[in-house]
C-alpha cells in the first residue's frame, strides 16, 4: 500500500475474484488512490522509460509518475474486461473526485501548462478545479464536450443513457448530454462557473467576476451582466441552501417514492462479502448470471495480466482466496 490505500494495479488485479462472483448486472466502484496527494511511488513501480517533469516541486514530478501509473493500471483492468467478455456489456465511467495539485503547486506548475506564474490568479485557480470526465461504452459513438458540468450532473446522466426515466426522482443535477440542461454550476465555496463567466465567492458583482472565455477580469458592468450575474448568483445560492438544508436535516428520511425500498445497512459487512456472493451463486445454480458461473463455474482471474513488481510469481495472490475466508459461516439471505 501507498498514501491511503492500496496500490492501483493491486486494487484491480486483487478485485477480479470478487468481480467475477457479482450477479449481472451489477454496479461496482474503485477508488484508485495512487494519483493522489501526497503522489507516493516505490522505485519497483517506477516506468524507467516515462518521463516526467524537472520542477524544483517533487510534488508536481511525483503528480505526473503516478498518473502515468495510475493509465497503465488502467489499461491492464480494460484487457481483462475484454478477455473476460465483461466488456462488452458494461459502461465504464472514470473521473476524477476533486482537483489533483493545491493551489501552492499552481505558479510552479504553469510554465508547464503555458501560463505564467507572474500573472496566475485566482481565475487560473478555479480552471485548476477542473477534473477528467469520461464514459466508455462498447456501443456508444464518442466525442468530447466542453460544456459547463459538475460531479452532481453523474447521476442523471448515467440513469438516460441506461434508459431510466427520473423523471419523478429528487435530484439537484442535470443531463449533462440534454440540450434542455443548466448552463451553470456552483462549487462549495460558492463560486460559480458558467458559460460566460466566473463569479469567484459567493458575492455575485460584488465580487471578483471575471470572462469565463478569455480569463479577463470584468470591472465594469453592463446592465445585461449585472442581471445575469445577479441571476446566477441567486440560483447558485439557493441551490447551496438546499443542498444544506437535505444533508444537515437529514430530508432523505421522508423520501420514499413508489417502489422505493431502503438499504439495511445491516446486510452489508467487507468481512464476509465474498462468502455471501458465493451462496447466492450456489443457491442460484443454473439461474446464477455471474460470469464465474458462465464460464461454466471456473474462474477468470487467471485472464487478467499485470506488471505489478508485488504480484511477479504470486498468481495464487490474486487467483486464491485464503481458506479462512471461505470457511467463515455467513447469513445466506439476500
């Protein structure tokens, strides 16, 4: 392991037995947590042939090794999707959950992405908020879209492209791929970001507002974009208050659309995860869809291909689930 957690290309090779046990469909999420701060690598993880950046910031050279890391673990999880067939049925969504380098990296960093640290403000901080987006899918046509977004906006998204109407769901985000969508988001802080601008706290033109496009401050106001930018800031507003008011009084108690039934935390422990899989497979039997049963109950794990220094030789690490594992009594119900 490495910072706040286990390495990426462990995570991935280790999870594949549990993968392979899920009944399809499934949802399954990995957080990777090697590109993270504080960018920790072991010299046996190093590319000797990648090359990173010469800064007098090791935090920054760090940055760009362990993404470079985090791509090759990345591509060893896509081929054992398609060596397995789980590929073609599943939607891979990637993103990143907040932004990579702090603010102090920023005026070292910039000549790298042709800034300039003499005149870097706080407009070029609020670009650096910025996180990868991506969704992957065996038959969806691709393209790259610059429109105003946010981590909120994942949720409905996901549920059109799957064909789920949420339609009479709760929900504060958008359909990032709707013509009808928000053309707006508001961080935590309170800044706002839109399609024209950048409204830097929560003080609408009272504030430090500046050209979204060309990053230029806006000092004088014409009576359209005191209106927009008052409107914004308004919306953005209440959309915190909100957002508040859920989370800290607990609202989610009272939703219970129709259909709606609540999760029983009690049914869920790491400790014994596996084992219950495996008796839904067994009470299953024929009827069971995951992919250990479809590959006429053998195991996939032996697809999977990895680099990894710590895995060199150990094929039982990642085929072999330890015997004390499999012998613990677990609560068969589903």
């Amino acid at each position: 392991s490495g910072g706040y957690g286990l390495k990426d290309k462990l995570l991935f090779a280790e999870s594949i037995k549990y993968l392979e046990q899920m009944q399809q469909p499934f949802y399954a999420k990995f957080i990777t947590v090697t590109n993270h701060i504080p960018f920790e690598l072991d010299k046996e993880d190093r590319d000797p042939n990648f090359q990173t950046t010469k800064t007098r910031d090791q935090t920054i050279n760090n940055y760009f090794e362990t993404a470079h890391y985090l791509d090759e673990a990345v591509h060893e999880f896509f081929n054992y999707l398609k060596a397995s067939g789980l590929y073609k049925n599943s939607m891979i969504v990637i993103y990143g959950d907040h932004y990579g380098l702090s603010n102090s990296e920023n005026e070292t960093l910039a000549p790298i992405i042709n800034e300039s640290a003499d005149t870097w403000n706080t407009y070029n901080n609020v670009q650096m908020q910025r996180v990868p987006f991506m969704i992957h899918a065996n038959n969806l046509k691709g393209k790259i879209s610059h429109e105003i977004a946010g981590e909120i906006d994942v949720l409905p998204t996901l549920l059109h492209l799957l064909g789920i109407n949420n339609k009479g769901y709760v929900q504060f985000g958008n359909d990032m791929l709707s013509p009808h969508r928000q053309n707006w988001i508001v961080l935590r802080n309170g800044t706002i970001i839109s399609s024209k601008y950048i409204i830097v706290g929560d003080k609408g033109i009272k504030g430090t507002v500046y050209n979204r496009i060309n990053g230029r401050q806006i000092i004088n106001f014409s009576p359209q974009e005191k209106k927009e930018i008052t409107t914004l800031a308004k919306k953005a507003k209440d959309s915190l208050h909100y957002s508040d008011l859920l989370n800290n009084h607990n609202l989610l108690r009272f939703y219970t659309p129709a259909g709606f039934v609540p999760v029983d935390p009690t049914q869920f422990n790491y400790s014994d995860n596996y084992q219950k899989m495996i008796a839904i497979r067994q009470d299953l039997a024929d009827s069971s869809t995951s992919l250990y049963s479809r590959n006429h109950n053998r195991s996939t794990t032996k697809l999977y291909k990895t680099d990894a220094s710590k895995l060199h030789n150990r094929e039982k690490d990642i085929t072999k689930v330890p015997e004390e594992v499999l012998k613990k009594p677990v609560n068969r119900s589903r």
